[in-house]
C-alpha cells in the first residue's frame, strides 16, 4: 500500500464525518397509491384552520412579535396570562362540523415558538401557563369524538428558539450583514434542527393517528432566507414517513421539485383561477382563508367577509378541484368569537341541505359550460352535474350546448323539480338560446338560500 501524507490520511479518517448525510428515503408510491392515501381528504373538501397560541392575547395578529419587533422579554406578558377558561374544543368541533367541515388542522406550534402541547424539549409550553396543562391533547380527543379528521400545523421558523437563527423574517431582523453575524454568534442551526425533529416526532407519536401535517414553511429566495438545507427537509419528512404513512402533508419544506416531497399545493388567500398546475398538471390543493384579514384572534380587525363571499369561496374552489381551510382565530379565553360564530352557523344552514353540490365533487368534465353568473361542480360518482346560482336568474336560464344531457333536473335544497326544455320544445323560449342549449324553468322568487343549486342527473 502506498504510503499517504498523514494529513490525507486525518482526512480520511474525518471522511465519514464530513460526507453530505445520506439521501433520506422516501417512500416510492405510484400515482394510484398517492390518490388513494389522499381520497378522504380529496372528498372532503372542507376543513377548518385554527390559528391558536400567546398571539390570541395580544389581539393583534399572529404575527404581532414580528411586526413590532418585540423582544422576549416584551412578549413574556402573554405567556404569563394565558388563562383559557372557557377552552371547550368539544363545543369547537360541533361547530366545525355543523359548518359542514370535515377535519380541522390547529397550531401546534406557530412561529411565536410557544407550544400546545406538552412537549418534554422545551419550557415554552401550555403546561407552563396558567392554563397548566397540555390543550392539544384535549383538542384531539375533542374532534375525534365529534368524527373529524385531525390536522397539526407546527411552526418551521421559530422565533423564541434560542438556537434558531436570526433572518429575515425574524423580530430582532437586522440591517446589515454584519449585524446578522454579530446577532447569530452563538446560536447553532444543528441544536434547532433537532429540535424540529423532536419535536415532529412527539406530535406523530404521542397523539394516535394524524391525518395531516402542515409543515410552515420556507423562504429560501434572497438573503437570510432559511429552506430545505435549513430545515433537513428531506430527511424530516422521511422521518414523518415512517410514522405516520397514512397522514398528508401539504408543500411548504421547500421540496417541490423532490418526488414525494409533498402531498398538495397550499395556495394561501388567493383564488387560483383554474385547477392548480404544477409544470402543466393538475395537483391536489387546498387554499387557506381567513374570514377577515388575520389567522390568530384580531380583535379591532374589520375586513370580514360575508356569508355569500365565504360560499362562493368555498364553491369556487371545489369548481377547480380543489379544497378550502377555513381559519378561526380563537380569543385567549377559548372561544370563538361571535362574528365567526355567526358566519360558521350560516354557512352550515347552506351546507345542511347543499351538502350533496361540495363532498366529493370536483371541477366539471370538458364539454359542459358555466352558465350565466354560476358555478359548476360536478359528483364523478353519481355523475350529477350541481349548478350553483349565484345570482339569481329571472325565472329561467340557459345551459349551453346542455341539450340531450340532462335526464332530470331539480332545486337541491328541497328536491323540487325544475322542468326544462330546448328552443323548439319550450314555450319558455329565451331569445338569445341556440339550437343545443337547454332553458331551466326557475321560480321568479329566489328561493330562501343564499346561494341555490339545480342538481342535474346527467344522462
Ligand atoms: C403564513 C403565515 C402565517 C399563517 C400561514 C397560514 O405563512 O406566516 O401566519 O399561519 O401562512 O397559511
């Protein structure tokens, strides 16, 4: 053997030590298996966020740390008050569900870095504020028994962590590079990696089955961003995995280009104009919104959206095949606040009797026009077409190029007929209706639903 300088052969030695971690392993799944892990929740449709952590007390966004730079030592009042008193998260769930929600994904952990739960890595906990104990477990067991699917959100940035280094997005943000330096010596990325895994790791382990994980997120672009290097991304989401093969996880590790990297695409208060696409196919999405403009409890916040905005989201998203995440911000008290309350409650009166028109229906099949001011969707099981009348037409309207494809039609909410007929046959003739359109019979009146739906059986 030919003799080696000895510093090659030190570096030799440190070779296991220095290579690159080994790629992680992701399970390999075909597309139909993909589809199958995923249908519940593609059925669905419907799912509630909750936005709840120290930030409810503020009141002011769940980004209040950031936005004022607050300092830990500024934000410790909150965790020092946290008293939920009136927490009841079995009455929660009833509310989820009778809003028509079928699963529900809560903060385990935002980016204020306090916790829920009780998690043995850190102090910064619910157990150790007056509400003294572990809520995430109460929480689960809550919506478990009220039927719905459970979701963890946790908080990839981490703005307590003392080994979480300071970037961009962070309160105590600098102005210079050399600040950023002189602000993270002594904070190790490694120690907070850890963290993060432990942390997964309890959620995944101590709490049963988890349907989703919804991992937020990463800013990798531009200068003191933090991605996938930051986060370990793949070898965490292999370690998730391995726990937990059933559960979903949405797109936020920083991982779009890796297979298996991520379930669904996670658009967030935006309406995508058509099924999302990713290099031109359609995926699976979900698109959280909040009913006014902030995920945790804002108190004097006053953009919320009405009753018919929150149908039409949740409609217009099912008409591109995709699902809706509506958020609640639960007050510091445990509650829901009355204007939520109030919107939750009257979306459930649409949901009680249009069910049929969102669960399990997805973006109608080529070849059928939106008509006039409506939206489609469209059951591939029972092949009925819903018709969603946004605004109310007056006393009939036009299906284009529907002739020869409805067998029955009918009001969803009451399963009241609705007679039709094409140009020659109908006496309800419209003027601007082709050869080949269909004209529904509709009552002058606009029935007593925010939004009514002709169910069509198609042929
Ligand atoms: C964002 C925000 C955040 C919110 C989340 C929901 O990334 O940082 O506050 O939790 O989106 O999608």
């Amino acid at each position: 053997m030919p003799r080696l300088p000895s510093s090659a052969l030190f570096l030799l030695a440190l070779t296991p030590f220095l290579a690159a971690p080994a790629a992680a392993q992701l399970p390999a799944e075909t597309p139909a298996q993909v589809e199958a892990r995923l249908r519940w929740w593609t059925e669905a449709r419907f799912g509630m966020f909750i936005h709840w952590g120290l930030y409810a007390q503020a009141a002011r966004h769940e980004w209040v740390k950031n936005y004022e730079r607050l300092t830990d030592a500024q934000y410790q009042p909150y965790f020092d008050h946290f008293d939920p008193d009136l927490f009841d998260p079995r009455a929660w769930a009833r509310m989820a569900k009778a809003a028509g929600m079928k699963y529900a994904v809560i903060t385990t952990k935002h980016h204020e870095g306090f916790c829920l739960f009780d998690s043995q890595f850190t102090d910064y906990k619910a157990t150790n504020t007056p509400a003294g104990r572990d809520l995430l477990k109460e929480w689960v067991d809550a919506f478990r028994a009220e039927g719905l699917r459970i979701g963890f959100y946790y908080s990839l940035l981490d703005w307590h962590h003392p080994h979480y280094t300071v970037d961009r997005c962070h309160p105590q943000r600098a102005g210079s590079d050399a600040e950023y330096a002189r602000l993270n010596e002594g904070r190790d990325m490694n120690v907070y990696r850890q963290y993060v895994r432990d942390q997964v790791r309890e959620l995944l382990t101590r709490y049963g089955t988890v349907d989703v994980l919804w991992l937020d997120y990463s800013f990798p672009s531009g200068a003191h961003g933090k991605g996938r290097a930051d986060w370990d991304s793949e070898r965490l989401l292999a370690m998730v995995r391995e726990l937990q093969p059933g559960v979903i996880v949405n797109d936020r590790l920083d991982l779009l280009d890796v297979p298996g990297g991520w379930d669904f695409r996670s658009p967030e208060q935006f309406k995508p104009r058509e099924w999302v696409k990713l290099d031109g196919k359609r995926v699976p999405w979900e698109t959280c919104q909040t009913f006014s403009g902030s995920w945790g409890y804002y108190r004097d916040e006053m953009t919320w959206k009405d009753e018919k905005q929150l149908l039409v989201l949740l409609i217009e998203t099912v008409s591109k095949g995709g699902n809706l995440l509506l958020n609640v911000g639960p007050t510091a008290r445990g509650t829901f606040d009355q204007r939520a309350q109030d919107r939750l409650r009257a979306i459930g009166e649409w949901t009680a009797v249009n069910e049929r028109s969102i669960r399990g229906c997805t973006q109608a099949p080529e070849g059928f026009a939106v008509p006039e001011q409506s939206l489609l969707t469209w059951s591939p099981a029972k092949n009925r077409l819903y018709v969603h009348l946004v605004d109310w037409p007056m006393g009939q309207l036009t299906l284009p190029g529907y002739a020869g494809k409805v067998k029955y039609a009918q009001l969803l909410h009451d399963a009241s007929e609705v007679k039709f007929g094409g140009k020659k046959t109908t006496i309800w003739l419209d003027e601007g209706a082709r050869e080949g359109d269909l004209v529904l019979a509709l009552p002058m009146p606009k029935p007593a639903v925010t939004i009514p739906v002709v169910e069509l059986f198609l042929q």
